[in-house]
C-alpha cells in the first residue's frame, strides 16, 4: 500500500467517474490502472476483450460472451 501523486484534474475524473460507477475514487483508480496495464501488454485487445477476459477468469456466474 502506498500514496499515488496524481493531478487535481485526473482526480476530479476519477472521483466523478467512480459516483457513475459505483465505486470509491481508489477502486476507480485501480481499475484504470489495471485496464491501462493490460492493455499495454496485450496492444491487440479492445476494452471489450479485455473486460470479458477479466470476468471469465473471475469465474462470475450467469455472464456469457456473445459472438459479435
């Protein structure tokens, strides 16, 4: 655990997308840093791919994946 020095502005963004979202400003900011890392790694997935590969390895019940 540790303290991020973000900017003002990049956290106002965070804070209003984590009342959209549902989530605290720092799952928010989690949650961007984890989709921004795993895109970096993986430069051919779309969000989309890389939200329906993060919930099957979740294993989380009742979601499928529709082929487009």
């Amino acid at each position: 655990m540790g303290i991020v020095k973000i900017d003002d502005d990049l956290h106002e963004e965070a804070r209003r997308a984590s009342a959209v979202m549902c989530r605290s400003i720092n799952a928010q900011a989690e949650f961007w840093m984890k989709v921004g890392m795993i895109a970096e790694c993986n430069p051919t997935l779309s969000f989309n791919d890389i939200m329906r590969v993060q919930v099957e390895a979740a294993q989380v019940g009742g979601v499928r994946a529709v082929a487009a």
